[in-house]
C-alpha cells in the first residue's frame, strides 16, 4: 500500500514522502480500514508518539494523520460491533501508524458508525475537532446556556465547530481570528467577534470560559478575560499565567464512540457543518503540511473516491 511516511525528526516537514509500506496487521480488538479520507494536525511531528511506541522505541518510518474516514475491509481477532463493509470514522491510536495511508489497523473502540449521507471528506474534519471542542466546552469547561465563552482561532477546524456546539447550548459566543474570518465566524453562530489583527484583546469584556487553541502571547494575556468563577481551557501548552479567581485546564482530547455517534447525528441533521478547507490527494499530503496562505477550515487528504 501507498502510504505518506516521515523517517527524521530532524527534518521535520521536509522528510515527509511517499513510499510503499507493508499493508497493516490487525490485532485483537482491532479493525482494518480502507482510507477514504484523513486529517492531520500540522503539529503532530513535534509530538512524541510520533516517534516512539508506548514502551518509548524508535518506531520510523511512521504514517501521521490521526482522523480517518473510510470501510471496515478486515476484523482482528476478537473484534465485535462493527462489520466487514461498514463505513465508519474516528480516531486512530496516537502510538501507531496513522491515516494517511491507503488502509490503517485502529483499534475498533475508536471508531463509530457512518451515516450513508455524509461524505468522507466531511466525516474525516470531525474526529479530533469534533471531540476535542465538546470536551473542551462541556466536560472541561462545563460550560452552560446564558454563560459567555471566548473561542480562540474560530474559524480553525476546532474553533469552528466549537462556536456552533456552544451556539446551539444557548451560549453568548465570541470569536476571535484574522479579519479575513469574520463573516465566517459569524455565520457559524458567533454573536460578537473580535480581530486579533487589529484589536486589543486586553479590551475584551470578561466571560466565564475562554477556549484556546493558539497558545503562545495570545493564552498567556487570555488569563486576565476569565471572569471569578471561569475557565481557561486550552489544547496547546500548559498555561503560565493563572486566572486570578477562576482555573485554567490543558487537555489533551480522548476518543469517545458514543459522543462521535452523536456528532455524526448533528452533522446528520444540519445542526452542524464542520468547515472543510483545501481537500487534497494523498501524494500532495507532505506539501499541505507547510504553513501557507491562511484559509478558513480544515484541510483533509482524499486517499480514495468513493
């Protein structure tokens, strides 16, 4: 099988390729994928696990991507609740070889059920910002109707679709971004937004949560918006400065079946539309991972037509 490979840490962006790799093993509990479509964190090749297993070797070359969309193909040993033939989509394990591949072994836990009516492409911009904006909002930040939040990097892949589930939970959004995102973040549901290009976010009114997904400067003079009683939470670095009356939470975001079963059912139902940027083919993958001109959305890799 085709798959895009990364062999030097040292080389960063540069020693992505595409090679022909052994097709993937199943073991217990695991399914095997036909890829149709993947996403990518940019960052990812600074993570550790892209690297090295759970026991901490050397595991090069390694596959990144870690947001799949495709058809169940093969069944591991011991492997129950999804099919041979079934399309599903989710999370692939951190520690192994990821989905930008042309098939993938994930653990069957990751992964939920497809609806026929939506699209890969769109099926595979959900997993990590779907999951991670619910867990941010809700589990951590336990956010609810008629509290205030502040969305860093609205229109991003995470962003956006956390402006629309805090929309939707009777939230007063704000979001923030590049003037260039503003009529994007406020079709999404935002009630205000702020430019972070031209506007001083120290003149931000206070909110009860702030979620973050910049890190850098812009987390660090975000403490001082979290009203007594608030969150900051973020996904990007341990915070170091502390709201003076609220707390500050860095997560890293879990899979989770159920709440990806119920995501699909939003996006189902169009109370939500996770915003797709550049789709691309698997051998352009290395060059999508380069910062480039900023656009709105996700970038996800088609690996195969539907």
């Amino acid at each position: 099988m085709q798959a895009i490979t990364v062999r030097d840490r040292e080389a960063g962006i540069t020693g992505l390729a595409l090679e022909d790799l052994p097709y993937p093993h199943a073991a217990e509990n695991d399914v095997i994928l036909r890829v149709h479509a993947a996403g990518f964190t940019r960052g990812e090749l600074d993570w550790p696990a892209t690297w090295t297993d759970r026991a901490g070797r050397d595991r090069t070359p390694s596959v990144p991507g870690h947001e799949v969309s495709g058809v169940v193909t093969e069944l591991g040993y011991g492997t129950t609740g999804l099919t041979v033939g079934q399309r599903v989509f989710g999370l692939t394990d951190w520690t192994r070889n990821g989905s930008l591949a042309e098939y993938v072994a994930v653990e069957a836990r990751n992964l939920a059920p497809l609806p026929a009516d939506i699209d890969h492409t769109v099926a595979a911009a959900l997993p990590i910002s779907g999951l991670t904006a619910w867990q941010g909002l809700f589990d951590h930040a336990r956010l609810t109707t008629g509290q205030t939040v502040l969305i860093h990097g609205a229109a991003g892949g995470v962003g956006s679709i956390a402006v629309q589930l805090a929309h939707e939970a009777g939230a007063r959004v704000v979001g923030t971004g590049r003037s260039a995102d503003r009529n994007t973040v406020l079709d999404l549901g935002a009630h205000a937004f702020l430019d972070l290009e031209a506007d001083r976010l120290e003149d931000a009114s206070q909110v009860d949560v702030v979620f973050d997904v910049i890190g850098g400067d812009i987390l660090d003079r975000s403490a001082s918006l979290v009203r007594a009683g608030g969150t900051l939470v973020t996904i990007v670095m341990p915070p170091k400065v502390q709201p003076k009356k609220g707390r500050a939470v860095f997560f890293v975001v879990e899979p989770d079946r159920a709440r990806l079963t119920d995501l699909a059912a939003r996006l189902g139902d169009g109370r939500l539309k996770p915003v797709v940027g550049a789709v691309r083919p698997l051998a352009e993958a290395p060059t999508a991972f380069a910062p480039g001109k900023h656009t709105s959305g996700k970038t996800i890799i088609r690996v195969t037509q539907d």
